[in-house]
C-alpha cells in the first residue's frame, strides 16, 4: 500500500469510528510541501479544500501526519468554520473524550 492509499485508509478509519461516517467521500494525498502565501506566510501540515461538492486533504510527508489528518477531518465536518468557532472547540473536545488522542500517541 503507497503512502496515498494509508492516508485515504486512515481517514476512512477516523470517519467510521470518530464520525459514524457522517464524513462525505473525500480524496487524500499527501503532498511534497504545502505552504500559505500572503501576510500570514507559512508552511503548513495540512490543507482542506473544496471544489465543486469535492473534498481534497493534502498533507504534508512527517510524523505527525496522522494528528494532521484528523484536524483536515474536523475541517471537513465543520466546513466553512474555523478554528475560532464555538462548534471547532466542541469538536476537538469531543474526540478527545473519544480517545482520539491516546490512538496517536
């Protein structure tokens, strides 16, 4: 199994056990560098985006792929909110108490 094929798995995963499959289908490939222009340049881990009714994680090759993966995920759930919303903050909350984090580490 390549690299793309285990992330596609490992989100299939999350989303059946984390989301009772709630998630829709989404396409998962890891990238070689990921990087955000403008004033907040940076590079980044991992990038959700939608085109068209199409989900697309891309993440960046290192260790932490997999915690990566799963905040694509919750992207994903809560598409368009951000990071700031009431709903991310229960969300992150509510896979911790799931035992998200004790799967990754």
């Amino acid at each position: 199994m390549g690299l793309d094929e285990r992330a596609q798995a490992q989100f299939d995963t999350f989303n059946a056990v984390y989301f009772n499959g709630e998630l829709p289908d989404v396409d998962v490939r890891f990238v070689h560098d990921l990087r955000l222009d403008g004033p907040r340049r940076c590079r980044l881990l991992g990038a959700t985006s939608k085109v068209g009714g199409q989900f697309f994680i891309e993440l960046r090759r290192d260790h932490m792929w997999r915690l990566t993966l799963m905040h694509e995920a919750v992207h994903v759930r809560l598409w368009p909110r951000s990071h700031k919303s009431k709903q991310w903050k229960q969300e992150v909350q509510r896979l911790a108490v799931a035992g998200f984090l004790l799967e990754v580490f």
